[in-house]
C-alpha cells in the first residue's frame, strides 16, 4: 500500500491542480526548474540537519568551471570519506538547492563529506554536456582531494534518479583509470535506460514521475539518436564486470522500479558487490521530501548507514 502521508500530499495536490495544465514543453525551462525548487524546498523545512557545515566552491566540469557544494559535519575527519553527488531532476531540473536538505542529511548521519555537483542542464545543455560535468568533476574530486580533507582511497559517487543515471555513468567512464578508484555508486530510483520498455514504466502512469514527464526529459536529454548515446544508457552496457560496490535503492510507486531492480540484478550477475533495497510504499523522488512522511527518515538512515559502512565515513 502507499504510504499514508504520501497518499495525502498526492491527494491534496490533485484537488488544488488546475482543471487543465500546460505540457511540460510548453513550460519555460527556468520557470519549470523554479517551480521544482521552491517545492521541494518547502517539503524539507523541518527534517533539514542543523549541524552540518557548507561551503559553496567551483569545480571543473566538461566546458569550465561549475558550480558545486561541500557537505560536512564540523567534528568530521580529515582525511575522510567523500561521497560526490549527482541531483534528480531529469536532467532539466533540480539544483543545490532542491537537494540541499538531501545532501545535509547524508552528510549528517553517514559522517562522509558531500560534494554536490551542479551540473549543466538540457535542453539548453543536451548530452552529452551533463554526462561530461559529472565526469570531470568526480575527477576534480579525486585530484584535489587533498584541498577538501578527503581520502583519495575512500570517494564513491551518488545520485538519485537522473542523477542515478549520472553516477552509474561515471563509475563506467573511470572503470580502466588505474588511479581514480571509486569505492562506491549508491543510485538512488535510478533512469538507467533498459533495452526494453519495463512493466513499472508501462504500467504506471506516477504518481510524481509521469510517463509524459519521462518522454519529456529523455526528449530534451537528447542521448537517443546522439552518436554516443550509449554512454548515457548504462543498462545497455555490454560489460558491467570490475564496478565499484553498489547500492540500488527502488520506490513502489516508481515507474523506474523494476529498471533499477533489474540493474541490481545484472551488476550482481556481473560480478558486482550490489545490493537492492526496495522501499514498497514509497514514490519516486521520496528522498527529496523528507517532511512528508517518517518513512523517509527512516530510508534517510539506512541509506547514510551503508554509505558509511562502505567509505568509513
């Protein structure tokens, strides 16, 4: 069953939901991402981390320097862990300040430093523009990891959704570099572009990731057709073998459910350490809204758990 909380914040907001919405291409881009940011800031007021410090800095991406944000506790170690971090959003959407309260809660309760990455955005930067930004700053990471009190030998990458996608994309990318080694890729409801149409991305239409929504974003991602487009699609590599460590985390009430199972699946099949933890009545882009349900928390918790028991936080 839904979850109770999530089942009231859906129906409120399907009652207050204009009769008749415009499509999302017809949406400006910056009013699109305002309207994502300003709700999910709101659904995480009261659950964000008081005690974690952040200091804004710039790190190099595919094209130049981006923007970027350090996470951690104030009595962390140094050297210590890091965990470089890749916001949902499609690809369009979101920023570091819609996965702000996210990235202090991992940084809380797991003791590893976050590095978020504000990475450039489709359509305006369509693959593989995002996909290099992500690249090139876990790189950044590893060569000036000395600058932000990290272990070289103790960085993972994350990301939820989209974001999912980007770290499941860098941990291919840097498989052959011999220095670079990552120890972890936590992909949190992960888009990971399966050969195949799934039965959760046929059958559900939602709730909070639509299938227009989803047609939409690849749209504007623009990898399919893209003469390197298979580097977006991680589910369709042909070797999975020599990844790092990783935790795959699926919502039931997520059209990307049983992609981010079946990729579970085909690291372990690989030769992978991975791990799938499913969170039945949970919907997509939950750990984005930690006001909504204790629910939340409590995957919050776990998920930092095993982010600390594979990077030593």
């Amino acid at each position: 069953m839904l979850d109770p909380h999530f089942r009231a914040m859906l129906d409120a907001q399907a009652e207050a939901a204009p009769a008749e919405a415009p499509p999302l291409h017809a949406i400006p881009p910056a009013l699109l991402r305002g309207m994502y940011r300003e709700q999910r800031t709101a659904q995480n007021a009261r659950t964000t981390p008081a005690d974690v410090v952040a200091s804004d800095l710039t790190v190099a991406g595919g094209e130049g320097a981006i923007p970027a944000r350090l996470y951690r506790r104030p009595e962390a170690a140094t050297p210590g862990a890091l965990l470089v971090y890749f916001h949902g959003g499609g690809w369009v959407i979101g920023d570091l300040e819609t996965h702000d309260a996210h990235c202090r809660r991992l940084a809380a309760f797991s003791g590893a430093r976050v590095l978020a990455v504000d990475y450039r955005l489709a359509p305006e930067h369509p693959f593989p523009a995002g996909h290099d930004d992500a690249l090139a700053a876990t790189r950044w990471a590893f060569d000036h990891a000395a600058d932000i009190g990290v272990d070289p030998a103790r960085i993972g990458v994350g990301g939820d959704s989209a974001g999912g996608n980007l770290a499941a994309c860098v941990a291919l990318d840097l498989r052959g570099d011999p220095v670079r080694r990552l120890k972890l890729q936590l992909l949190l409801y992960p888009a990971v572009g399966p050969h195949q149409p799934t039965a959760s991305r046929r059958d559900r239409d939602g709730p909070v990731l639509s299938s227009a929504a989803m047609d939409f974003f690849e749209a504007s991602l623009a990898a399919f057709g893209h003469p390197d487009g298979a580097r977006a699609m991680p589910a369709r590599a042909a070797d999975l073998s020599g990844l790092p460590a990783a935790l795959v985390v699926t919502a039931g009430f997520d059209p990307l459910e049983d992609e981010g199972r079946d990729y579970a699946a085909a690291l372990v099949a690989a030769g992978v350490p991975a791990r799938h933890v499913h969170y039945p009545s949970l919907v997509h882009d939950f750990y984005v809204m930690g006001d909504v349900s204790p629910a939340v928390m409590e995957a919050v918790r776990e998920t930092a758990a095993a982010v600390r028991e594979a990077l030593g936080g």
